[in-house]
C-alpha cells in the first residue's frame, strides 16, 4: 500500500517537470488533473503561463487528456477552452476513471504521465493503473473542505512534505 502511495517524480510545480526528456524517454501521453494542479482551487480561468505551457508540451509532442473529480461540465468546457481532451469519466482514484482517460489518449500504461496534487486521488489512481506519477504541490491552499483531511492524511500516511514556498505559484 505504501508504495501506492509513492510518486514517481515529485515536482513544485508542472512547470519545473521536463517534458523533452520525459519524451524522449517515450512518454507520449499526459493525464493531468486540473483543481490545484493547472489552476487555483475553482478557479477557472486559464493563466498565459498555463497556456504556453500546454502548447509547448502539445510541440513536444504529447496529447493532454484532463482528469477531474469537480463538475463534470465544468472540466469539459476547460479542455475545450485549452484545447486538450477530458475523460469522459471522474471518480478518482477508481481505476475505470484512469481507463476511460487512457482511451480517450489512445495511451498505453507504458508510455502514460500522470500529474496531479494529490496522493491519494491522482498518484494512488496513478500507480495502480500502472502509469508514471508526478506529484505537484498544490496551487493554492484554498480547497474543497474535505480536501483538508485528506491534506492532513497525507502527511501522517504517506509522509508528504510540508510544501516549499519557493514553489508557490502565481494564480
Ligand atoms: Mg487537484
């Protein structure tokens, strides 16, 4: 169980993760979550730094597919907004979330990234699904209120560290 726990990479921020290398070593495919991961806690709006950030991970040559528990529409019209694909199913960690993010890709568990802030949501999906974790510190601390224990729990159960300032991000 503790090893579900582990992310492959642990990362400030999705700006600080190298994508050419990640490509080169023949990641292909980017599961991403998007409350905390890519944007503020309910805060849709999409950043200049985000956008450049997908387009250049688009230029590298991944496809980018969004993995959310929020309002289903919501996430829906985000993509659309970013341009990227969104799994037609939520419900992380559950396995059938992951897999219907995996087909909307065409991915395959051996060539999939998934980046998330949370452990217990994406990198515990993440691992059992087979695929390559990237824990990200969240964006911001505010938070759906059930978000807080788990924050909680992940310090006590999977011994995360408290987040680096440095890593904060602008909203
Ligand atoms: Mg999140």
């Amino acid at each position: 169980m503790h090893n579900m726990l582990k992310p492959n990479l642990t990362v400030g921020s999705i700006f600080d993760i190298d994508l050419q290398s990640l490509m080169e070593k023949g990641y292909k495919y980017i599961i991403i979550d998007v409350d905390n991961t890519i944007t503020a806690w309910n805060h849709y709006k999409i950043s200049q730094r985000l956008r450049n950030w997908v387009f250049k991970a688009k230029e590298t040559g991944f496809s980018i597919c969004l993995l959310s528990n929020n309002n289903q529409a919501k996430v829906q019209k985000f993509a659309s907004e970013l341009s990227v694909m969104a799994a037609p199913v939520g419900g992380k960690p559950r396995l059938r979330s992951f897999k219907s993010a995996l087909t909307a890709l065409r991915g395959g568990t051996h060539n999939t990234l998934v980046i998330g802030d949370q452990i217990f949501t994406d990198i515990l999906g993440g691992n059992r699904a087979g695929l390559f974790t990237i824990l990200v510190d969240p964006i911001d601390n505010k938070e759906f209120i059930g978000t807080k224990f788990t924050r909680l729990m992940e310090r006590i159960v999977a011994g995360r560290r408290p987040i680096c300032k440095s890593h904060r991000q602008p909203r």
